[in-house]
C-alpha cells in the first residue's frame, strides 16, 4: 500500500510506533518502508520527538545526595576533586591541568578493555607488517563501541599513508538497501562524512584533515547510497567512540 | 495562560558540547539542572527509589560517554536527557521482569481499591501542572497542553503505554478494561493529539 496517499493511516501507524504500542511484524514493516523513504522517516521522526515529550513533564524529585558520588566514583573520577554536594549553589571548577588529567584519567579506566583491544590490535598491525618496508606509522587508533559499549570496528590510521583503516569486528551487518556511513565528528562543526562501509569488512579512508581535527568518529545505519543530508546522519547512530593516541 | 518557564536549553546544549570535550565540571553542572527533573521520570517508571537511583546513575554514565551523539537540531537537550532515562529505566525493568509482574499485580489491585484521587495521584496520571512544566522544552510544554484535552481513560493509557511501555494486552490488564476498549482509547487519544498539535504548530 503506499502510505503516501493513506496521510491519516501513516499518521496512524507513526504514532502507535512512537508511543510503542505498534508491535512485531506491524512494526518491522513499518521500519523497513521507513528505511526506504523520507516522508514516511519524517512522520516517524515527528511523532517520536512529540510522544517523547511526554518523559520530559515528570514531577520533580531529589535523589539521595549520594547519588553524585557513586556517579564520579564509577567513572574512576578523584574523590577529593568532586563537589561534596551535587546541591551546592557554588561550583569551583578545577584547574585547567586538572581537568586534562581527570580526563586521561577516566578514559584510562573506562576505556580500559577497549584500549587493551586496540594495542593488541596495533602490535598485530606492527608484526604483521614489520617484515615489509612500508611500516606503517600508526599512533591513533579508535575503538568504535554500540551503545552497550560493546566494540564493534577497529580504526587505526596510518599517519604515513593517511589512511584510516576501519575493520568490523562483530558479525554483523545492515539490512537489505541499508548501509553503514563512517563520520569524522569535529568539535564544533558537522560531523564530516568519510565514506559508505560495503560488504567488504575492512573500510580504507584516506583523510584529508589531519586526524587531531577529528576527535571522535561514528558509524550510523543509512539507506543506500549514504544519508541525504550531507551535514549529518540521518539514521541511528550505530557505533561511536574517540579517537585515542597511542604515541602519548 | 503561560506557565512560567525558564529556556534552559541553550545552556544544557552548551554543558553537553563540554561534556563531549571530557569536562567533568559540565557534567557536575548538568547534574545539577536536571537530576531531579531525570530522577522524577525514573521513579514513576520504576516506582522504586532504589532503582531509580541506580538508573539515574547509568545513565549520567553513559551522558558522559555519549554526550557527543547530541545533535541540537533533533531534539531538545531535554528530551534527548529524558529519552535516555526512560530508555534506560525500561531497561532496567525489562532486567528484573519478574518484580515488574509484581508490580503489574499492585497497580490492579490499586485500580480496584484506591479512592479516585489516591489513585490518580500514584499513577500521576493527570494532566502535568505548572510545576512539571518548568523547564521543559517548548514541544514537551505543546504536547502537555493538548493530553489534557484527551479524556482521563485515553490520557492514562496513553501515558502508561510509553512511561511502562505496556503493549496493548498489558493495558487491558492494568487496567481491567476488554482490549478493544484499550485500543480505542489510544486510537482515540491519538487522534485528538494530532489535531491539536498540528493546531499548535
């Protein structure tokens, strides 16, 4: 049927989808006649960003004021330089150095499994490649994570080449007339499209920008061809995760 | 009349833009604006203080990993925030779903003993007051003016639908209603929220 002409229908459906209520097979056909068409993802879109609305006008309630520091206790943040209420009116931020090492200091432990994963992918990269002349010079590496933090593509980028490397690690892969699209988000700009991943598993960018302007990049799930608007994603973004230098 | 309001998006998106360059103070200043707006939306999913708050911690976790993903012209920071707790406190039942039938059974048992008033209190099902809608975002403000035009039936299955992500045969017992009635309800609800956002915007 073509929802295009059925307005009232498609609205219909749209909003039984964005409240959740629409369910199985109903709501996977949906999906995939989204997946292949701009009106249909833009009343979806519509409706989920109205019904959400409906999380935001909750009465208030304070947490116990613990609460803050078990937050900075699990993100491995030192005890002493966090506020000792998350109430207090007067916040004093830490030195500039402090923060940087806050920082280092949390992407070492949050960042932990992940890292260790890419050095042995690194030191794979290095012996693999040590008996041919054209090693590599690899000092950045990225580990791509879902949102369960599961990692699912691993970066390195080849500061001799400049070619970013991206590798799927996982088995998995987009539906039917989708595609995975690789971003480089720069701080402050629009996140930069770098390329469509196909079929094959491994992903070779060469890069224009020097890496250091890309602090971070993402995957987003699009439809074939790579999102229409090109300042951005514009399906769910599937994989995402910082760009770490190993040459620190 | 206007509820007051206080745009507190601008400066949630900026302490987001910090948070994605790893600055803890934003994060601290986040939590400050928005944790007990974050932690409201928790417990009336949850129910349970406890959980809430282990909620609430995950997700200022994942805030802090995550604060990159924001993207300003899709929705406010404070639907983004939201979305994120309620994903995350459905999670959380879906976690511990044997303890959720438990609470399916008291919300019954309620319906059937508690005084009106009581009830509507505990299910918070009315529409929100100016209090709920004190730093919410523009749309959140749009879509709380047009429930409380739907009638008290469709405005709580609606809101139980997505705060408990019921289907619509977990309504009908929630609610002790046949589920066709369930579904005109929301079929009905919806409807009428249509016509009147498409008025407000």
């Amino acid at each position: 049927m073509n929802l295009h002409r059925h307005r009232e229908l498609l609205d219909k459906l749209a909003a039984e989808y964005a409240l959740g209520t629409l369910r199985g097979g109903a709501r996977r056909r949906l999906e995939t006649l989204a997946a292949n068409d701009a009106t249909i993802r833009r009343r979806l879109q519509f409706w989920q960003h109205r019904i959400d609305g409906l999380a935001e006008v909750q009465t208030e309630h304070l947490p116990s004021p613990e609460l803050w520091q078990r937050i900075t206790r699990e993100l491995g943040w030192p005890a002493a330089q966090t506020a000792p209420s998350a109430h207090t009116a007067v916040h004093v931020q830490p030195a500039w150095p402090q923060r940087v090492w806050q920082a280092i200091g949390f992407w070492r432990l949050t960042a932990l499994s992940a890292t260790a994963i890419a050095v042995a992918a690194v030191m794979l990269t290095f012996r693999l490649t040590e008996t041919i002349r054209t090693t590599p010079v690899i000092h950045s590496v990225a580990v791509l994570s879902d949102k369960q933090s599961q990692p699912a593509m691993l970066v390195t980028f080849d500061e001799r080449t400049r070619t970013l490397t991206i590798k799927q690690m996982g088995q998995f892969a987009p539906g039917d007339n989708q595609t995975f699209e690789l971003w480089g988000l720069p701080s402050g700009a629009n996140p930069k499209s770098l390329g469509v991943l196909g079929r094959d598993r491994v992903l070779r960018v060469h890069l224009a920008e020097a890496i250091n302007q890309l602090p971070a990049l993402a995957i987003s799930l699009e439809p074939q061809g790579g999102s229409p608007n090109p300042n951005g994603p514009s399906g769910p973004v599937m994989f995402s995760g910082p760009i770490l230098n190993t040459a620190l | 009349m206007q509820t007051p309001t206080q745009d507190l998006s601008p400066e949630l998106v900026r302490l987001l833009e910090r948070i994605a360059l790893n600055d803890p103070a934003a994060l601290e200043q986040l939590y400050q604006r928005t944790s007990s707006k974050l932690f409201g939306l928790a417990l009336r999913i949850l129910e349970k203080q406890e959980w809430a708050e282990d909620v609430l911690q995950e997700s200022f976790v994942n805030i802090w990993r995550h604060a990159g993903d924001y993207r300003a012209g899709l929705a406010s920071p404070m639907t983004w925030l939201s979305v994120i707790v309620r994903n995350r406190s459905l999670d959380y039942l879906r976690r511990h779903a044997a303890e959720r039938i438990h609470t399916a059974v008291d919300l019954e048992t309620l319906l059937e003993t508690a005084p009106e008033g009581e009830l509507a209190d505990h299910l918070k099902l009315d529409a929100p007051g100016p209090a709920e809608l004190v730093s919410a975002s523009q749309d959140a403000q749009a879509l709380a003016r047009c429930m409380k035009t739907l009638e008290n039936r469709q405005r709580q299955a609606i809101s139980l639908a997505y705060l408990k992500d019921y289907s619509h045969t977990e309504l009908s017992a929630t609610l002790g209603v046949p589920l066709g009635t369930v579904k005109s309800w929301i079929r009905r609800g919806l409807d009428k929220l249509r016509t009147c956002l498409e008025g407000v915007a």
